[in-house]
C-alpha cells in the first residue's frame, strides 16, 4: 500500500510509454481503451490517497531509500492528493471528450497525454524544489506538443510566444534555486523551511531574492498580472480538451505559489517570513482587474473564457494574499471549481463552434445550431457557476473568500474587485448566450451533430458544480483541514524530515 | 577566478536577454541557448568555487567539492538541450506556416502602415 503513492507518476508514464509501442501504437482504439483505463486506475489510485490523507498523515514515499533531506522524497499530504484527484478527474474527461474525434487531428494525442499528466502529477507530489522544476520541464514540454496540436496557423503563432516565454521562465527557476541553493544548502522543501530561519542578514538579502524570482516563474505559469498576455491566445487557439486540460496548468503555478510561500516563507521563516504578502495583494487587484476588461473586451467565447481563466486567477490570488488558515480554504475550494467549470465551458465553447458553421464561437450572428437544448442547458450551468451565483459552486467558493477577508482595509479592497468582476462576468456571459443562441440569421442547412461521449464530457465537468454544493460540508470541512495542515508545515517540520537535518 | 566567473555569468545572461527580446525567431533562439549556458555556469557555482578539492569518493580527503550542483547541471543541461531543439523546429515550423520568421508571425511596420491608411 505504501507504494501507492508513485503510482499517479508511474501510470501516465508506463501508460505514455506503452502507446508509442508497437500493439498498441498504430491503433486508434487501443490507445483509446488504454488511455481511458490509465486515467480511471488514476482516479482510483488518487480517490484512495485523498481518503489515506483525510487521516491527517502525511506519507512520505522516499525514493531508492535516500532518507531525506538527501535524495528524492513524494509527500502524499491532503493538499497534493487533493490536487491529484482533480487532475485525474479533469483529464478523464477530457479524454472522454478528445475521444470522439479530437485525438485524430494529430499524432501522439494519447502519449503526449499521458506525459502531460504524469507532469502535473509529480509536480503536485514532490517534495523536493529542484525536483519541481523538473516535473513543471516534464508538462511543459507535453503541453508545448499538445499546444500544436491539429496545426493550423493560430496555434503555430501562439505556440511560438508560449515557448519562448516558458523557456525564459525556465531560466528564471533555475537562477533562483541555484540563489536558494547556494545560501541554504538544501533543496528539500521541508528542510528548507528549517534552514531560512537561521539566516544571517547578508544571506537574507540573497534568499528573498531567489524567493520573488520564483514568484516571477510561478506567476508566469499561473497567469498573474504582467506575464498574463500569453495566457488568451494561447488558451483559445489549442484545440478543445487540450485546452480544458490546460485549465489545470495555471492552477500547478498557484499550488507552487501556496506551497512554497507557505512552507519555506511561511509563518516559520524568521526575516523572510511572507515575503510574497505584500507583493501578491497589487498583483491579485491588479490581474482582477485586467480580467475584469479582458472580459468585456472578449469577441469570442473562447476568448471569453480565456479571460475568465484569468479572472479566476485573480481571486484564486486574492486568497492568497490573505494568507490565513480560512482563506487558503477558501482558495482551494474556488480551485477545485474553476478548475473544472473552466474545463467544462471550453470543451462547451468547441461544441458551440461547430455547430455555428464558420462564424465558429465568435459573437456574430449566425445559424442557429441543431442541438440547442442539450448545449444551451449546459451553457446555463457554466454560465451561471463561473459568474457565481446561487445555487452553483461559484457562488459557495466566492461566499467562502469573501467571509474569509478581515472587515476593514482588506474587506474594502476585496469585496469590490471579486464582486465587479463577477458582474462583468455576468453581463459578458449573458452577452454571449444571448448572441450565440438567440441571435440566429439562418436555419441550419446541415448539421455536425455533437456525439454522446461530448456531451456526456461536458455534463461530467460541469456536473461537478452542483455536486460541490450538495456536499459542499465534507468538501469546505476537508478544504479547510487541507488548509490547516498546510500552514502548520513550517512549524513541524519534523515529520517530512526523518534523517533531521542536512 | 571569482571575479572571472561572475563577468562571464553576467555577459552570457546579458547577451541572452538582449537577443531574447529581438524580434526574429533566430536570435531568439541564440539568446535562449546563451541564457542556458549562463544558467548552467551559476548553478555550477552554487556549490562554491573551490580549486583541486578531492571528488566526494575519496575517503581520505578532508575537503570536497559539493557534488549536487553537478548533478542538477547535468539535468539542467539535457533539459536545456531538448528545450532548445524544440524552440529550433517550432521557430522553423512557424517560418514555414506563417511566411516570415518574426516572432509575432507577421512583419510589422511598413504592411500594416500601408494597410491602416489605405481602409478610411
């Protein structure tokens, strides 16, 4: 049993590895099977890690026996096996959805997969910083094969920006652990965490440093406001269940974020404790904010919902700007959902498109589409959860961060920038249906009829929102525990360390 | 030798983010490769500088270079080299899609002008 907790890496990867293997590599339907059998095994595998996790153990899964803080070590504690089981749901169904045709329009769909999600996985597992970057290397480059996916121009263009703008990320994470490296002499995250109190002044300066430049990184994945004009482009030019699957990929950014300025600088962290604090709040305004006109501005829906990747970012940061046990409860919660109604509305926004002929998903009048019910119903849902209002998980998660914020300086900053980007959200939203679906110039002369598997994708992401809300209890208590566990790390940092010390 | 060391680390980085932010895929992908090599040489001195220092093997040595910054060079490199193949096939995927080798995929200036102006 122990060794369960390797299994969310190793199944994508023997997974990813056995595709491009004759029996199964030249046939379409095998890799289907075997695909949509490796990632249900991974919701299994994470299912029994949340429930192992939910006992308040943190399993340390040491690899090749290395006691840490020397050599590589998983932590399987309830915040990672949280973000496991999210992951694995996510990429079921979007291969759910990739498998009714999607998969086809490029090679190696199934394998790039696979490694893209074994990249996700690690991230959220290891324990180790420089081991991060490696597992963040690993999705990168499936996400960069992934990002191409189907070809065509737009997604050349936009690939070209995202590359380049990873690789320079990529730099930037390396100065700064070799910064971090150099003035703590560990790359353990928990022994990290014990060493950046005893730093002396001159050290200090160095170490806070390394710390922002990976703010600078993680900021850059997660889509925080200066290096978030990449995220639009790239996001509406991929093709649908990639780009649901990269809903998650600015999520890995801000677990980083609250990992890192969490445990190493966290409350434990002497001089350099909460370093980020008072460099996330401008940013959360700030990325609210853009969003907030991103939103508006947004000509087509996947645009729109690009944009609204953002706008989720930018509460996702509020939360953590806060920094509190019931705010970063909070921010899990709203994860969780965004996660999933964002993933829900791209694969939506692909089907909307074809449906619509040429003017594809843009807000033009065009034909009416032949399966309005069944798609207007889902857009209802997504609508209304993303805008957050009742009854949808929207409105739980935005509800929760905004109890969570102290009434006075923090309420007065945060309560109007939450509430008038949901506002904006709503009226772009509506702007959208109306358009989409009631703003026709024609009879459909032919129709490219959505299949079942699509919509039953759909319904699967964007059904998790009413399902967050009926037990919405268990889940904000086991957020909330998640949360707790997580800022007590830095003060007991004894149980991720048995070998002490380095 | 320190002083040697930091100058090259910091002309590398410098020519790296000069050619980054140009505007052609070429340079950009020199500069990348060059931010790489300046990456790789600070990793390296993180684990300090030290001269004739035994390899961590020998047992009767009493001072030893830092292995572990060699072997986090050794990932850097190899994930470096691959990234940078990429970045070259992407770079000529997109000379080939798009028609020009800028990063934005279109030229700018002199096109788009004579566009603007000729619409009103």
């Amino acid at each position: 049993m122990e060794h369960l907790a390797i299994l969310p890496i190793l199944i994508p990867m023997l997974g990813g590895v056995l595709m491009l293997l004759p029996p199964i590599s030249g046939d379409l339907a095998r890799q289907r099977s075997l695909s949509l059998a490796a990632l249900g095994a991974l919701m299994l595998v994470s299912l029994w890690l949340v429930l192992h996790a939910n006992g308040g153990t943190i399993q340390l899964y040491v690899l090749g026996d290395w006691t840490p803080p020397f050599g590589i070590v998983l932590v399987a504690d309830r915040l990672s096996t949280l973000m496991l089981l999210l992951s694995s749901a996510l990429g079921f169904a979007c291969m759910l959805y990739a498998c009714a045709g999607d998969d086809r329009q490029g090679a190696y769909f199934h394998p790039l997969f696979m490694f893209q999600l074994m990249g996700i996985n690690g991230a959220f597992l290891t324990g180790d910083i420089f081991n991060l970057f490696v597992f963040f290397e690993v999705l990168l480059i499936a996400s960069y094969a992934l990002l191409i996916h189907g070809g065509g121009k737009q997604k050349t263009r936009a690939s070209v920006h995202y590359v380049v703008l990873n690789l320079v990320g990529s730099s930037i994470f390396l100065f700064a652990l070799g910064i971090l490296y150099g003035t703590l002499g560990t790359l353990n995250i928990a022994d990290m965490a014990q060493k950046v109190a005893h730093l002396d002044a001159a050290e200090q300066a160095i170490a806070s440093a390394g710390a922002l430049m990976l703010l600078v990184v993680f900021g850059l994945k997660s889509a925080i406001l200066p290096l978030q004009f990449w995220l639009p482009r790239t996001y509406a030019s991929a093709s649908a269940p990639v780009a649901a699957l990269f809903a998650i990929l600015t999520k890995v950014g801000i677990y980083s974020i609250l990992r890192v300025f969490t445990v190493i600088f966290g409350d434990e962290a002497g001089g350099l404790a909460h370093i980020a604090t008072p460099w996330l709040w401008p940013l959360a305004i700030l990325t609210l904010t853009a969003a907030t006109i991103g939103v508006l501005a947004a000509s087509s829906l996947r645009e729109l919902i690009a944009q609204l990747v953002v706008l989720s970012v930018g509460t996702l940061l509020v939360g953590l700007a806060m920094n509190r046990i019931e705010s970063t409860g909070a921010l899990l919660y709203y994860l969780v959902h965004s996660t999933l109604v964002c993933a829900g509305l791209f694969l939506l926004a692909d089907m909307i498109g074809r449906q619509r002929g040429k003017a594809e998903d843009r807000f033009v009048a065009a034909r009416r589409m032949c399966q309005p019910l069944g798609i207007g119903i889902a857009f209802f849902i997504g609508a209304l959860t993303i805008v957050g209002l009742p009854p949808f998980s929207g409105f739980v998660g935005k509800a929760l961060l905004l109890k969570a914020a102290d009434i006075g300086t923090e309420a007065a900053w945060v309560y109007p920038s939450i509430l008038i980007g949901g506002l904006a959200a709503l009226i772009a939203m509506s702007r959208a249906g109306t358009t989409l679906f009631w703003h026709t110039s024609r009879e459909p002369d032919s129709c490219e009829r959505v299949s079942r598997l699509q919509l039953v994708a759909v319904f699967l992401l964007l059904g998790m929102s009413p399902l967050l809300v009926i037990f919405g209890g268990p889940v904000s208590d086991f957020t909330l525990d998640t949360a707790t566990q997580l800022h007590e790390m830095s003060r007991s940092v004894d149980a991720l360390l048995p070998g002490g010390g380095s | 030798m320190e002083m040697t060391y930091a100058l090259c680390v910091g002309i590398l980085t410098t020519c790296g983010i000069f050619l980054a932010l140009r505007g052609r895929t070429f340079p950009v992908v020199v500069g990348l490769t060059l931010l790489s090599y300046a990456v790789n040489l600070f990793l390296f001195a993180s684990g300090r500088l030290n001269v004739e220092d035994a390899a961590v093997l020998m047992d009767e040595a009493t001072q030893y270079t830092d292995p572990l910054p060699q072997a986090l060079v050794l990932t850097a490199i190899v994930i470096g080299f691959a990234m940078t193949a990429f970045a070259v096939i992407l770079a000529m995927r997109a000379r080939a899609d798009l028609g020009n080798d800028h990063v934005d995929g279109r030229l700018p200036s002199i096109t788009d002008e004579s566009s603007n102006k000729e619409r009103p």
